[in-house]
C-alpha cells in the first residue's frame, strides 16, 4: 500500500511492556518516512510507564482491564469518541479483537496482525485494508515491522533505546559516587512472573560467586510483591548493592547506560540494555527465543535455536540442558506455576561466562 503522508497516525499495542519497547522502530522509521506526523498510541495501562518513554510520540490512550470488569460500557465509548475516524492511518500491532475493532474504527485505512487461523481471522482480513499474520517463529521486532513492508518503507532493524535526561544522568552518578561505584553491571533478579525467576538458592549461589570479583553489582527491580520478597531476602555480599524499588524506570534508563552489562531474566530491563548495546548475560527459563531473545543491533538478529550456553554479538543466553527446553508456557503448569528448567541452570556457568568476559574486556 502506498500511503501519501498521513497527518495523523494510531499504533495500537495491547500486550505487554516488552512489546511496547520494541515497536520503537516502527514508530521512529514512521516519523522520518512521512515527516513527522502526529503518532498516537494506544496501549493497555500497565504499560503507560514504557509508552512515555518512546520518542515521537503525541499522545497516549490507554485501556484498562480493571475498568474493563467495573464500567465496561462506558470505558468503551470513551474510546471510541477519542479514535474514531480521528486518523489518517491506523496499525494494530496486537491481533486480538478488541486491537483489530480499534483499528477498523480509527481510520479507513487500517493495517493489522491477525491470527493464521482462518476460523479467528476471516472477517478481520475481510475488513481490515490490509493485513499479515502475526508469527510466532518470529522476533517480536520482526512481526512488528511488518507494516513498514505493506507500506513500502525502507527500514533497518535497530532498537534506539529511549534516552534518560541529562538531569536524571547526573543525579545517577551522583549516587554512585557516594557508594564509590565506578565500574558496576546490573543483575536483575525479578520478572513480572514467578516462572521467570531465578530460583533464590541458585541465585545466592550466583550472587556469591559474582561478589568475588572486581565490579559492582547492583541489583535492581521495582515495587511489586516478587521484587520486594526478593530485597528481603537477599544475602549481605560485598561488591553486591541492593538499589530494588529505588530507582523509577527513567532513573533506570540512565542507571544501565551508565552500567557495563546486564546480568539477569528476560524482561524489560534486560531489552533496554540490549537497545543500549550493553553486554547482556540472561537467564531463559520456558520463554522461546524465537519470539524474545535479545535482539542484537550490532548483528541485526536474535537467536532461533535453543542451547545450554550460547553467545552472539554482545549477548550470552543461558537455558537448561532439558529436552522441554523452550516449552512456551507460564510454568510447567502453564498457569504462572514455578519453572524446573530454571532449577537446572548453573550459577557456576553464568559467573565462569561473566568472569571470562571482564578478563578479556580488561575490567
């Protein structure tokens, strides 16, 4: 399709902080390519903090799943008195109903992800003016990068990671001054679920192993349940500093630029020190990696292919040598349960990786 330079443009991302982060390029390449419209998103509110992050963008509409349940009805309306027929283009990155009916009602020239099932998708590709198949063999940059190929715009796939304020930078190093902190990686030992994180024994075991050496580690994470069980419990180590729940997420923006490399679980964070072409050491539990891999801007891929130990670019992914390895669920009880597959990970490979590299890098 080719489009003659929208005014107006609606992104539609209702999944999680992750998928948001990463249509960054989608959203950058638009800017440029059509000369700066105005790009507005629309977002699920748990990922709001994310969504203010991403440059280029106008305005924020946000949905909530909360408000879903209490004033279904009225949530709705307020939605589609604020998008419909507002714009020149519209994009649903996410291929459920709800992201799909959004796009059809923003603007007539809509683009969407929809499922491969004909069964869920038939009239979503009837009425859509466009559409691809949401695949999950693929990065998720790489599905999200799909409109710019229905739109015939040239694009590079390279994550800009969003950049911290001068301010906050130096408010940053202000603070590790006074814990005489120069050269330091993050580990970040939390997730938004409990299948994703590293089980405490093995991760004291590692956080040990991390304190002999001769950096700084600073262990960060935010305010939930999981990241405030995790403070309480960790071990007094030296090297080892304990910054959970005290930094906001652009203080942490400016944190990982400052640091040397991220140690840690597939999460937001660990993307953000990939954006920012950090040394990345993460650990994957039941999460696929054709979908969520770190995506390597120096190379301009991820990794399809699952392994104990592999290393591309500036990134070590780390999973357990198990024949169920990635399975794809939440757990082995697919329901947010705890993961075997990170019982089975060696923190003594993780700190041999690490170790090995801070020798070569000389730090």
């Amino acid at each position: 399709m080719i489009l003659k330079n929208p005014k107006k443009i609606l992104i539609i991302i209702q999944r999680s902080n992750g998928d948001v982060l990463l249509s960054s390029p989608l959203i950058n390449s638009l800017y440029d390519y059509y000369n700066m419209p105005e790009i507005d998103l629309l977002v699920n509110d748990d990922t709001l903090a994310v969504s203010e992050l991403l440059p280029n963008v106008n305005l924020i509409h946000s949905f909530s799943y909360q408000q879903k349940n209490e004033r279904r009805i009225s949530q709705e309306k307020e939605i589609f008195l604020k998008i419909y027929r507002k714009y020149d283009l519209s994009i649903s990155l996410t291929a459920s109903d709800r992201s799909v009916i959004y796009a059809l009602l923003a603007s007539r020239k809509s683009i969407g992800a929809v499922e491969k099932e004909n069964k869920k998708s038939w009239w979503k590709k009837r009425l859509l003016k466009f559409h691809y198949f949401f695949d999950e063999t693929k990065h998720i940059l790489s599905n999200n990068l799909e409109p710019l190929n229905l739109l015939h715009i040239e694009h590079k796939k390279i994550i800009k990671a969003p950049e911290a304020s001068q301010e906050i930078i130096d408010k940053i190093k202000n603070n590790l001054a006074k814990r005489g902190v120069n050269k330091f990686f993050i580990f970040h030992p939390s997730a938004q679920y409990n299948y994703k994180v590293y089980p405490k024994k093995l991760r004291h075991e590692l956080l040990e192993l991390l304190s002999k050496s001769n950096i700084s580690v600073i262990i960060t994470g935010g305010n939930t349940n999981i990241d405030q069980l995790i403070k309480k419990s960790l071990p007094d180590l030296k090297n080892v500093i304990n910054w959970i729940g005290q930094t906001s997420i652009k203080e942490y923006l400016a944190l990982s630029k400052l640091s040397d490399g991220y140690i840690g679980m597939d999460t937001l964070n660990m993307h953000i020190a990939a954006a920012q072409n950090k040394r990345i050491f993460a650990i994957y539990g039941p999460t696929r990696l054709s979908m969520w891999s770190p995506w390597s801007n120096e190379l301009q891929v991820s990794t399809m292919i699952d392994m104990p130990i592999q290393t591309y670019g500036k990134i070590t992914i780390f999973q357990a040598d198990m024949p169920c390895v990635a399975c794809g669920k939440a757990g082995c009880n697919d329901n947010n349960g705890l993961s075997e597959c990170l019982d089975n990970i060696s923190p003594l490979a993780i700190a041999s990786e690490v170790k090995k590299w801070l020798k070569d890098a000389r730090i």
